[in-house]
C-alpha cells in the first residue's frame, strides 16, 4: 500500500508542477484559456492530493496494533463517539474506552474499530474487552471484540 501512496503522490506532484508551469506560462504571455485550464488542473491535482491524504489518514486510524509491539489490557467501553468511515458494509467508529495495563494507572482513550456494537449497541451486553496497547504509545489501544470480559 505504501508504493501504491508513494506513486500516487509523485504523479499528484508531477501534475501539480505541470498544472504550475502552464499557469505562470499563460500569465505572462496573457492567454486566458492557457491561464485557466492550468488553473483547473492545478485545483484537481490538490484535489488528489487531498483524497490521498484523506485516504492514508482513515487507513491510519484504522489499523490495529502491532502485536510484537503490544501490552494486554482491559478496554471498557464509555461510549460511542462516532462512525469515522465505511469500508465495502462493514462500519468504523471511534469509541471513547476506559483501559487498564497491569501495574500501571487507569487512563482514558480513543480506540477505533469495527465491531459488533454498531455504533448504538453500548449496555447490550458486555462493555469490557481484552485489548491490545502500543508499548511505544498507550493511547493507541486496539479492542479484541472476540473476547468479552464480562
């Protein structure tokens, strides 16, 4: 996926300083049509520019913990905070979750998966999880819908 971005963000690049030389061309010779056309190709090589962006930053949020990399923990879920995105039916929320790592002091964070909560399912059943924390960064938690603590 991360050649597939990086092509991507060459070609947005590349557009982008085509769709720049055409512009400052079409000014300085006064021709309109040059001068706009650029215009427009430098608005949808952003355009893409900002659909990628928008794309790794989903991809980011959703992807869980490395397990090499993880501490167990206990996740409760406070509440749902809201769908972050959509991928073919399955839905994505962020969850606000209550997490506690043997030895160390409660804290309060966000976690973003899909699940079996579907957004208003909180008190349908059990609300604690066994979850997975990055060890470099507590506050990115992984939540294992697959094993319920209570």
């Amino acid at each position: 996926m991360i050649v597939i971005i990086v092509m991507l963000g060459i070609g947005v690049f590349l557009c982008a300083a085509i769709g720049l030389n055409g512009f400052v061309d079409g000014w300085r010779k006064g021709e309109a049509g040059t001068t706009f056309g650029s215009l427009i190709f430098l608005l949808l090589a952003a355009a893409a520019g900002w659909g990628i962006f928008e794309v790794v930053s989903v991809n980011d949020e959703i992807a869980g913990v490395d397990p090499a990399r993880a501490v167990n923990c206990t996740a409760e879920v406070l509440d749902v905070q809201g769908e972050v995105a959509q991928i073919n039916d399955i839905h994505v929320y962020r969850y606000r979750v209550w997490v506690q790592i043997p030895g160390k002091a409660p804290y309060e964070t966000d976690s973003t998966g899909a699940s079996p909560l579907h957004g208003g399912g909180i008190g349908a059943g059990p609300t604690s999880y066994a979850c997975l924390a990055d060890r470099d960064d507590l506050k990115k938690v992984e939540i294992l819908w697959d094993q319920p603590i209570r």
